[in-house]
C-alpha cells in the first residue's frame, strides 16, 4: 500500500474527521462552514485569463 493513497482509506467516520482537520491545518483545506471544506486558493492550478472574444 503506498503512503498517499493509506490516507484515503478510513473505516471509521471520526478516523476521516481527524484527516479533514489535519487537512486544515496544513492549509490543503478551507473550512468555510460547520462541516464544509474546500480546497485551499494556494492548492488550485492557476487560472489562464479568458478572452472573450474567442468563439
């Protein structure tokens, strides 16, 4: 089993409560709401610039 695929694999709710806070504290996660989480602005891929006169 590798190590970053383990992380995924809970059996118990709280076992992946703990990992959602871990998360958090690493500033992978946002908790933007009791139980609501997204992904960190530092973790998202760049946005490209839209032009919007392309079809």
């Amino acid at each position: 089993m590798y190590a970053d695929t383990a992380a995924l694999e809970f059996t118990h709710y709280d076992s992946f409560c703990v990992q959602l806070g871990r998360w958090t504290r690493e500033g992978l996660l946002e908790k933007i709401a009791n139980a609501t989480y997204r992904l960190a602005p530092d973790c998202l891929p760049p946005q490209q610039p839209t032009d919007s006169r392309r079809p």
